[in-house]
C-alpha cells in the first residue's frame, strides 16, 4: 500500500469520543450519527485542489444528477493571528467550474480548516452542502446547524503540518483526504427529509416499534415531539448499528478506551428502551430499577438523591454517573454532590494510599473461636458446571456470622466503613495459590436496592474473609445475597488452565530441568517464573507459543479432583518444587482423568496431558481475546516493518528531507514494537530488523548531512573567502547539518572563528553552531562562551567546550543577532 498514489475507500467511522464527539447530538435531529460509512477519495502526492474539487463536482451533479441550484461551496477564508492568506486558489477553481461567486463562501479555521490533533498534517478544507429546500438563497444558512442545509462532502488538502509549539510548517509533499457520509448522501438520492426515513433505518425503526409499546415513528424533533419518543427512536437505531458494526468488529463495551466509549453508548440506548420506547425490561435495566425505586422512597421528591446509591451505581455496576445526572435532571432531582465528592476522594485515598488493615488478627481469630464460629463453607466456588458450553455457577445466599472494622469484632457496621465480612458460606474464590480473588457484591434481604462491593477476599484461618465498603449499615445475622462477578471468574479460570499448559509447552520445550519459581493469575493475565540458564531464543519462544497452541486447538477436557496431598504426590512425573501445599489438595489434569493418573495408565511420553499441583509460576501472557488482540497487532506491526524494509531495499532517498522521514518512521515503528502488545518472540525478531534499518537509515543521513554541509560551506567559501571571523546563516533545520558545515568550513580555513545560525522561518527558532580553533590568535575566546552569549542574547542556552559549541534561541530579526554575534567575537579576540 505504500506506493498508492491515488485512494478510495468506504470507512467505518465512530464519532462518539475525543475532539469529533456527535454522541450527545444523536437523536436531537435527524442527521447526526454516532456510526456512520464514511466514502472518501485520497490522494498522497499526487492531484491536488484542481482535479479533487473538478471530480467531486462531476460526481455529484453529471452522475448522481443533483440539481446546481441545490449546492453551495465554503472555503477557508484565512487567519491573521496565525499568519494564513486565504486560500484563493481553491475559491478561483470553484469559479473555473462554474459555481456561481454568491455560492462560494469563505468561512474561518474552526469551519474550514481541518485539523485531527494538537499536532500533525492539516490543511484548508473546501465542503459542498446541499440545500434539501431549494428555491431559495440559502447562503446566510450554510454551516449554521439547519437541518434542511447540511455539508455532505468535506475535500480536505493537507499541504501543512501543525507543530508541537503550535507553529504551521509546510508539507514536502501536498495530499488530499475527501470525505462524505453515506448516510447523508443516501437521503438526497432517496429525496428523504431525514436520514432516518432512508432504507438504511427504516427496516430497524419497524422492528424497534414491534418490540416497543409505543406508537410508530412519526419523525418529530424537538417541541413538537414532547415525550420524546421519535428522539429515543433515533438513539435506539442508531446506537444499535454503532454496537453492531463495533461488535462485529471485535470492540466490545468494556471500562477503558473505545470499549468505555462503546459502553456509554449502549447505557444510552438502554436508558431510552426503558424509560421512552418501555421495550421488555431485560437484565441490563437493574440500574433504571434501582435510581427509579429509590426516588420512589425518597420523602422529597425534589430533594437531594443519596450520594451511595449513585456511587455504587458508577463503582460497581460501571453506571456513569453523568447519565446519573441525566435521569434525575429530569425529574427534577440532582445528587448529593458534596456528599458524592467525598465518596469519590475516599475512593482514590483507598487506592493510591495504604488500605486499612483488615486482616483478622491472633486475637479476633481466637476470639471467633471462644465464640464458636465455625470456618466459612467455601465449597461452592467449585460448585460450578459446563452447561451446553457455558458456565453455569450457582446461587449463593449466606449469613453474618461475625464483621470486623480492623480492630475488633463488632455486631454492627455503620454506611460508608470498610469492614470485614465472615459468612457461613460463600461462592468467592479467596487470594491464594497464586490465583486472584474472586470480584462481585452483596445485596441484602429486604434491601436488594444497596448494593456492597467485595474489595478482597482472603482466607484466614479458616475463614473466608470479605472486605467490603458498607452502603448501608451491616449486622450480625443479616442474610445476604452474593452476586459473583462471572466474567471475571471464567477469565482467571481461563489464565489458570493456561498455566498448567505453558508449564507443560517449557518443559517439552526446554527439558524436565525446568523449575517452577512464582505465578501470579489474574483476570488480566497470567505470570509465570521458571529456572533456566539463558534466555529463550526466538525459536524456542516460537516453539512454546505453538505447543501452547496446538493444546488449546486440541479441545480436551479439564479435569480436576481433590486429593489427600500423599496420593498427589504418588502421580509420576508431577513436580512439587518444594511448595508447601494445603491438605487435601486440588489437582488439575488436561486430557486424562486425575483417577487415571493416580492408576498410572497413561503414557506420559506421547499424551497431551498437564498436571500440575495449583501453585507457582511465571512469564507473562494472556489467552482468549486478548491473545488474538496480540496476534492481530503484531501481524499488521509485522507488515508494517516489511512494507518500510521494501522501501529501504527499492531505493535509497535522495534528499536529507526524506532520509530523516525514513528515520522517523522507523523510530515510530520501533517505538511501536516495544509497546504494543504482540507476541515475545515477534518482538524479538522485529526489533532486531529493525536495528538492522535504524543503522542504514542513519548511515543514509549522515552521508546526506556531508554532502549538504560540504555545498553549503563551499558557498560560503565563495563568499567570504577565509576571513578570520565567519559569521553567517544558512538554511537549514537540522542543527547537525549545522555542526558539519562550521566543521568543514574550519578544515577549509584553519584559523578562521566561524559561528553559523539557521532561522526557521515559520516559528522564529534560531539554532547556533560554532568553531574557534585552539591554540590560535583568538585564543582569547572560546566557543562555548561565544555560543552562550548569543544564544542567551537569544532568549535560549548553549552548551560546548572551548572549540565547538551548539544552542538554540528565538528571533524575528536574523540580520541584527549576525551582527551582534560578529561584533561578540570581534570584542573578544581584540582583548
């Protein structure tokens, strides 16, 4: 793909997050969208303004047949402040095509003048809008959010690159990026008002109303749809298609990034079904029910809403709570803010500081004991089972037999405390064997609208210890209902039986002298330690990722029984390491019955089987979807390495321009090889290209910097001949290639002082080079001095030693800081 010059493309585009954010428009009229197909037509280096704005004109009104007195042009009219013209060039080819001058309206930077980020390629962009209405001037309404004049094609021409300092730099090398939105193109062809009477929402908007109890869609906005039922038909079909098309994709809603954007996206449809359209209530509405019961209760309907339910909404069942704020605004109610506030500074306390001690002491174990309290049936948490391919864990409901605030037994624990929780029973998997504890919360019986998250779980002294942050107050002898995090469980489930096949790939591997030395299992991932003499070589790395791989795509059963520990440690080939293991202990076997192992009537020579005791290891990994994740990255960073690595071998760059943009490029994928996450062993192997091309790339540069500094000199030499002081500027950006010419200029001119500067023209930096020969008549002065001076003349700094110096300043006028710098140099050596 690097050597297309000339693209078109249809684009899956979602403007629901960052600085293009349409989430909130969504549904208020009858264009926005949160998913839309973006066509787009590009060009890298090749047609610019002329051919783009002729062919995007062709296309529209010779093969699509819109109508000329429908279409109107903008264009980027400049911006003194930052020192733009505007663009001329663009509005004389709209002329040259035959658009009428009063349909060609200049518009500033924040309409026409498109920019991705704080910094990058940007340019002047040029939109044609189409008027739904006709008939009519309608240029006073373009770009001013009507719904009958709308953009629907944005020709974008980048021929700048926005600077870290805020600066505008031009391009080498002008391209063009067009865009418009299927959606919108869709509703003129179809001579629709609104992009959801296309055939692109109709189909969903009549299945929304089958499954609604609401009348059908009747495209009202605004006062005149008062319930807001055409709006929430909009969400709903639009966000449908966003969730769909993201899904399908591999993006699901999660707590971070583009799946936490996917997320609000979905809250916002659901809260539209259930509150507007009254769609059948499903297992996502819980927290609709719970802010709808609790205003229900509440003495003053208009009061304050408790700060701990709408925390607990955001905390545990990951509710924003700006969408808190949403559905109370309209009822006339808002949260306890101040209230909500300190729960939220609680909260980051008890992350970021030291947490309270919960952890039973001697004295509250012995204490629990002269009670008698029996230790916590944890049975349950093995109690779960494989049920048509999907986990099926069972019920738990438990009594409080005993809570504790960190210093003693208590019978009651007050809202808002940390305490620790002992049951009877529980399905929580505790801290141990190197496995995370398990996630989720409580509710409790006559009060299931509080919900009590489970912070830890550890098992002390028999008991299964909960630490949980009260909602509401707790006692001894409340029932409760426990509600695990499932998600989380088979994730780390997963990791588990991972270790045991990653534990079997380095032994088949490496050898049986693999030791075991540390695990860790979490949701997350898994980390596994092992004893070995040298690292593993890629091929070897290789070699464990396929053996793991070939046991997954194996399919074979997991088995798993509690033994006495003396009849698990009779299993041949089953390595303890020396781990101090509890009694009875759990054993895990892939592929062959733990009865059969214990009988040992397998051959461990030629059987895919794992066992292992549940305890230690460590490399880091992760399965499932992440894995593929992985894959995924490190085969597009993979062609993206091959792609560069083509380039290098076809030509070798001709200018220091595009050798330092071949440099960068690698240093990007470079960075990006160390970053992302792909597979160890392909690391290992990029990297290892890569070094191979970081040091052609910046031999390339180098050569190119002596070839450009030796014409530069020589132009210098001719004209100034070799003067004892040389004080001049070159053109140049690159402060090494600076350095070279005052180097090559000393060779040539051995007693001659020589300080060169380079004025960047677009940003006003000035950077500084010098040479002062040692053991000459201007011994008297020193580069480094001569550097420093003008440099903070500058408003900069210098750094160097008594022969060459370097530094970087800020001016507008090079002319007057050369002959400061001349007459520096001039004091100087005449002392």
């Amino acid at each position: 793909m690097a050597s297309y010059r000339r693209v078109a493309n249809s684009q899956k585009c979602v403007r629901a997050g960052g600085k293009h954010n349409d989430l909130d428009d969504v549904g208020r009229d009858v264009y926005h969208h949160t998913f839309f197909e973006m066509m787009g037509s590009w060009s890298f280096g090749d047609y610019f303004k002329e051919e783009a704005c002729q062919m995007a004109w062709s296309l529209l009104t010779e093969h699509y047949g819109l109508p000329v007195d429908r279409l109107y042009v903008s264009y980027f009219g400049g911006d003194a402040a930052f020192g733009l013209p505007p663009d001329d060039e663009t509005r004389q080819i709209w002329l040259e095509i035959g658009v009428q001058a009063n349909r060609i309206l200049p518009f500033g930077l924040k309409e026409n003048f498109w920019e991705m980020g704080d910094s990058g390629p940007c340019g002047p962009c040029t939109e044609i809008h189409y008027d739904h209405v006709g008939g009519r001037d309608g240029a006073a309404l373009v770009n001013n959010d009507t719904p009958d004049l709308v953009e629907i094609w944005n020709l974008v021409f980048m021929q700048y690159n926005r600077e870290l300092d805020g600066s505008l730099r031009p391009l080498p090398q002008c391209s063009v990026d067009t865009g418009m939105g299927l959606e919108r193109l869709v509703r003129i062809l179809q001579n629709k008002t609104s992009n959801y009477d296309t055939d692109l929402f109709t189909p969903l908007l009549d299945h929304i109303h089958q499954v609604s109890c609401v009348d059908i869609y009747g495209g009202r906005k605004g006062s005149s749809d008062q319930e807001k039922v055409d709006m929430a038909y909009r969400v709903v079909a639009d966000h449908i298609r966003t969730l769909s098309v993201c899904i399908a994709d591999g993006i699901h809603p999660g707590m971070s990034g583009a799946e936490l954007v996917l997320r609000r996206i979905l809250r916002r449809a659901l809260r539209f079904c259930v509150e507007v359209l009254q769609a059948p209530q499903g297992i996502l509405i819980d927290s609709y029910r719970l802010i709808h019961r609790t205003l229900n209760r509440m003495e003053n309907k208009h009061g304050l809403f408790p700060a701990s339910v709408a925390w607990s909404l955001h905390r545990d069942l990951g509710f924003p709570l700006d969408l808190v704020d949403l559905v109370l605004e309209e009822r006339g109610v808002r949260v306890d803010r101040e209230e909500l506030d300190r729960l939220i500074s609680e909260n980051h306390k008890s992350q970021s500081g030291p947490q309270s001690q919960l952890s039973l002491d001697i004295l509250s174990l012995s204490e629990l004991q002269r009670l008698g309290v029996p230790h916590t049936n944890d049975s349950l948490k093995y109690q779960y089972s494989l049920d048509r391919d999907r986990y099926v864990f069972p019920a738990c409901c438990a009594v409080i037999l005993a809570l504790y605030d960190g210093h003693s037994l208590r019978s009651e624990v007050s809202e808002g405390q940390r305490c620790a929780v002992i049951l009877d029973r529980t399905c929580f998997y505790a801290e141990q064997g190197g496995q995370s504890h398990d996630q989720g919360y409580f509710t409790r019986n006559g009060s299931k609208d509080v919900v009590y998250p489970v912070d830890a779980v550890e098992q002390v002294g028999g008991y299964v210890v909960h630490h949980v942050t009260t909602s509401e107050c707790l006692k001894t002898g409340d029932q409760v209902e426990l509600h695990l995090d499932q998600v989380n469980r088979l994730s780390c489930m997963v990791k588990h039986t991972a270790t045991h096949v990653l534990n079997f790939a380095l032994r088949k591997v490496l050898g049986p002298s693999i030791q075991q030395r540390g695990s860790h299992v979490s949701a997350e991932r898994l980390r596994f330690d092992f004893t070995t003499k040298v690292s593993l070589s890629v091929s070897q790395l290789q070699q464990v990722e396929s053996c793991v791989m070939d046991v997954i795509s194996a399919n074979q059963r997991v088995y798993s029984e509690e033994l006495p520990l003396l009849s698990a440690k009779t299993i041949s080939g089953l390595r303890t390491v020396d781990e101090v293991y509890p009694d009875p202990v759990r054993v895990v076997s892939v592929g062959i019955p733990v009865s059969e192992l214990l009988n040992d009537q397998t051959d461990k020579q030629t059987s895919y089987s794992m066992f292992s005791l549940c305890g230690i290891s460590r490399i880091v990994a992760v399965t499932g979807r992440d894995a593929t994740r992985a894959r995924e990255l490190g085969q597009a960073v993979a062609q993206d390495v091959d792609s560069l690595s083509a380039r290098l071998a076809g030509s070798t760059p001709s200018s220091l321009v595009s050798a330092h943009c071949l440099a960068k490029e690698v240093g990007i994928l470079s960075d990006a090889v160390d970053n992302t996450p792909i597979p160890q062993w392909q690391r290992r192997d990029l990297q290892n290209q890569l070094k191979v091309l970081q040091r052609t790339t910046n031999t390339t540069v180098r050569k190119l910097e002596v070839r450009e500094a030796a014409v530069k000199a020589e132009a210098l030499l001719q004209k100034h001949g070799k003067k004892d002081i040389l004080v001049d500027s070159v053109d140049t950006d690159s402060l090494s290639v600076i350095m070279k010419t005052v180097n090559q200029l000393s060779t040539a001119a051995p007693n001659a002082v020589v300080m060169l500067l380079a004025h960047q023209v677009h940003s006003g930096k000035v950077l500084c080079a010098c040479q002062v020969p040692k053991g000459s008549a201007s011994s008297s002065l020193l580069a480094s001095d001569w550097a420093v001076a003008v440099c903070q003349h500058l408003g900069g700094g210098a750094g160097g030693n008594a022969v060459v110096a370097q530094g970087t300043g800020s001016s507008d006028n090079i002319i007057e800081v050369l002959r400061w710098a001349e007459q520096f140099a001039v004091q100087k050596i005449q002392r």
